[in-house]
C-alpha cells in the first residue's frame, strides 16, 4: 500500500491506487494507463514491468523516427540517403546535449521522487527545462549557419551540397523540438510518468509518418519538397509532441504538478545539474563525435557504401532504441532506490534488466543476420548499397548480445549520478579503441568499409566488458545527486 501523506511539506501524486495489480496482463495494463504506484516498494519484477512496457514502446517509436525517413528517402536515390547520414551526423552535437541534460535531469528528478520531495521534484524539472531552451537556441543558431561548410567538412558529393544543404538547415533548425522532447521525457521518465512519455512519441512519430511521404512526394494539397520534405516532416512531428508535453506538464495530472511558483531560478539546482549534465554530455560527445569520424571515413568510399551504411545504422537503431527503454527503466529504479536508500534494490535491478536486454538483442540479432538481405532490399534497390548494408548488419548484429548488457550498465551508472565512469569507458572504447582501429582496418589493411564495421563491433564489446567490471565494485552507489 502506497503512502500518500504529505513529505517534507510536499504533496504525494495524487490517484495513487492502493494496491498493485495480480497478473502480467494486468501489470501491463496498469503501465500503459500510467501507474502512480510507489516503484520504491513494489516487487522488484513488477517495477521493471511497469516501467519498461511504455518505456520500451516509447524507444519503438523513436526507433521508428530513424527509419521512417530513410525507407522514404530512399526513393530518391543514394545520394539523397546519403544526405540524411551526414545530417545525422551533424547532429550527434544536438543528441550529446540533449542527452547530457537528460541524463542529469532524470538522475536530479528521480532522486528526490525516491525520497518522496515532489515538491523539490518539480523544481528540479524547471530548472532542467530553462537550461534545454537555452542550449537549444545556442545549437539551432550554429547549426542553421553553418550547414553548407560543414557539410563540406563531411566530404558531400556535390548533389548533397546542390539539393541536400536545405535538408540539413531545417533539421539543424529544428534542434529545438530534438532537445525539449528528449528532456521532457527524461523528466517524466525520471518521475515515473513512463506511460506519457511513450504516448509524446507515437503522437510526434504518427506525424512524422504522415506528413513524410506527403511532403516528399507532394501527395494531395501538398508539394513535393524531396528531401526537404522529410526534414519538415520530421520538425513538425517532434514539434507537436513537444506542445503535448507542455500541456501535460501543466495540467498536472501526472506526478509532477508544476505551479507558479516552482517557476524560479535556483542556481543550487542549476549548478549540480550543469555538474552532471556536463559530464554526461561529454560522455554522448565521445560517443557520437566518433560517429562522425566513422562516417567521414566511410564516405571516402563512396555514396553507395555511405547510403548502406547510413540504413545499417538506422536498422541498429531500431534494434538498439527499445532496448534502451529497459535500459532506461532499470536507471530510473537506480534513481530512486538510492533517493529511498535502497541501493541493493537498484543494483538487483541492474542485472534483472541485463538478463532481458541480452536476451532480447540476441533474438534481434540472429534475425538480422539470417534476413539482412531482403531487410535492406526493404530499403533500396541498388545491388552495391544493398551489399554494404548487409555487411554492415551482420557484423553488427554478431555482437548485439554484448550492446545489450553494456547499454543496461550505462545508463545504471548515469541513474545513480555517476556520469563520470562511463565517460572514461566511453574515452577509452570510442576515441583510443575503435576510432584508430577502424582507420587501421579500413585504409592499410585495406578491408575497406568493412573495417569501419568490425571496429565498431570490437570496441562496444570492449566497452560492455569494462561496465561488468567497474559496476561490480559499487562505488556508483556512493554517489550524492
């Protein structure tokens, strides 16, 4: 039984039922309707379930962001595709800080849930919040005046710097709705809310996919933008769901009520979310700056093997996204055993939620490999992109069992509030490991595009090791948030 009463002046959320439900279908039930059950002193099992069913539904459709555009897109051509990897590139500065100030928000805000100070909650969701808008509009600037040179810096073909440069502005423009959903979310994640974070992402992504081969193509009313279209397409989808996030924020009908008064600036709370934040956002930087070594490499072997390449990525993505959701479940139980000072409880989480994603990915993995081929004749009809994208997948999916165990450690580190950790593993695995061994096995061995992929997949093996061992030794759970 949930205990309602007020803490530390604070109100508990209201609607919270009084006993939690019997049955997996009725647990599932309860997760998506959105659960306002204390996760703090539910069976562990039941936790995770209620946690991870919309969390993992919510990284579906965000997974199904990277890939509606590409399966459209794809029409176009492989220079057209091609556009869309280097974009992507560009942005993984928008995701490192998007991801950064999520990672501390969702630490910040589940922390002091775990301790039962919604009220302290709530103004730590502020804070969060005033920091994404400044970010954002820093970012959008940037990004929307140097599109064309740094597209050049990627190595684009001269089609891409002809037709795909408007593509890259409006996407780069559009960094404000990329980093508000993804901190809004990590909010409400942190909270618990997982159920109205995952209904944000099948409103923003339903959309998206409407509006995609409509502005691509010109279909009815509207005229065929090419790949334009799919970046407009995409700003708007995320856009709409940013505003449904607002309105639920401030209708107050989930566990963190703002009021009036939380909107103040408290530069205590600031400063210890710029703390973690920064180190997180570092940590994505290392992570998604050697995304952008691999695709300059990659690129100098061509479009076509840059376009496999890029849907390649988009599949894992797909893969990796939903088990992210688990992932991010057991981060948000990490959160708030520690707030509610039950650090074994969030280390039991841990590795409950390592077994399923192993599981899971390993699934994924051997499907992606025994039907690479007509997955990516999904994607293209070109014979040589088609070629690099299936090399590309099966090398890839040969390691999923190890992503899938590593990606739960991380996140548990960055729940706890120990940014700092992955951060050196991400150093180590990413700039000193698979950055010099895929220009090793891709240029003197001469293995060519095929070297970029075997690196990558060596390096998060590597990396998932490393996290086994560092989370072992349980000095993340002597971390003050």
């Amino acid at each position: 039984m949930e205990d309602t009463s007020p803490v530390n002046g604070t109100d508990a959320p209201a609607n919270s039922p009084r006993q939690a439900p019997e049955g997996f279908g009725a647990l599932v039930r309860e997760a998506l309707r959105g659960t306002h059950l204390d996760l703090t002193q539910l069976p562990l099992k039941r936790a995770i379930i209620l946690l991870a069913v919309p969390m993992v539904l919510e990284m579906v459709m965000e997974s199904v962001f990277a890939v509606v555009d590409v399966f459209f897109v794809g029409r176009l051509g492989a220079d057209a595709v091609a556009t869309v990897g280097l974009t992507e590139s560009l942005l993984t500065l928008v995701y490192a800080g998007a991801m950064g100030l999520s990672i501390g928000a969702t630490a910040m805000v589940a922390r002091r849930v775990g301790e039962k100070n919604w009220d302290r909650a709530a103004r730590t969701a502020v804070q969060a919040m005033g920091l994404g808008v400044v970010l954002a509009v820093v970012l959008a600037g940037v990004g929307v005046t140097f599109a064309r040179p740094m597209m050049q810096a990627l190595g684009a073909s001269p089609w891409v710097l002809e037709h795909g440069v408007p593509y890259t502005q409006v996407m780069l423009g559009g960094v404000v709705s990329i980093l508000l959903l993804f901190l809004f979310n990590a909010i409400f994640r942190g909270a618990g809310d997982a159920a109205i974070a995952m209904r944000v992402l099948w409103l923003a992504n339903g959309v998206n996919i409407l509006l995609a081969p409509c502005l691509i193509f010109g279909l009815g009313p509207f005229p065929a933008m090419g790949v334009v279209g799919a970046a407009w397409a995409t700003t708007i989808g995320r856009g709409v769901g940013v505003l449904y996030q607002l309105w639920r924020l401030v209708r107050g009908d989930g566990r963190l009520k703002l009021r009036r008064e939380h909107l103040r600036l408290e530069w205590g709370t600031v400063t210890s979310m710029l703390r973690l934040s920064g180190a997180a956002a570092f940590q994505n930087l290392v992570n998604m700056s050697s995304w952008v070594v691999l695709i300059r490499l990659v690129s100098g072997f061509g479009s076509t093997a840059l376009a496999g390449y890029t849907i390649a990525i988009r599949l894992v993505m797909f893969a990796m996204l939903p088990a992210y959701g688990l992932a991010n479940a057991a981060s948000t139980l990490v959160g708030q055993s520690l707030g509610a000072r039950q650090p074994e409880r969030g280390e039991r989480a841990v590795w409950m939620a390592g077994r399923y994603n192993t599981v899971f990915l390993g699934s994924l993995g051997l499907l992606f490999f025994v039907f690479a081929t007509p997955i990516l004749h999904f994607f293209s009809q070109d014979a040589e992109v088609v070629r690099q994208g299936v090399m590309a997948i099966r090398i890839f999916s040969l390691f999923f069992l190890c992503w899938g165990f590593g990606m739960v450690l991380t996140t548990a580190f960055d729940g706890a509030g120990d940014t700092l950790t992955p951060t050196l593993i991400n150093v180590f695995g990413f700039w000193l490991l698979e950055l010099p061994l895929a220009w090793v096995l891709s240029r003197p061995v001469g293995l060519g595009p095929e070297g970029v992929f075997i690196a990558v997949s060596v390096s998060f093996a590597f990396m998932a090791a490393a996290s086994v061992i560092l989370f072992r030794r349980g000095r993340w759970k002597l971390r003050v948030v």
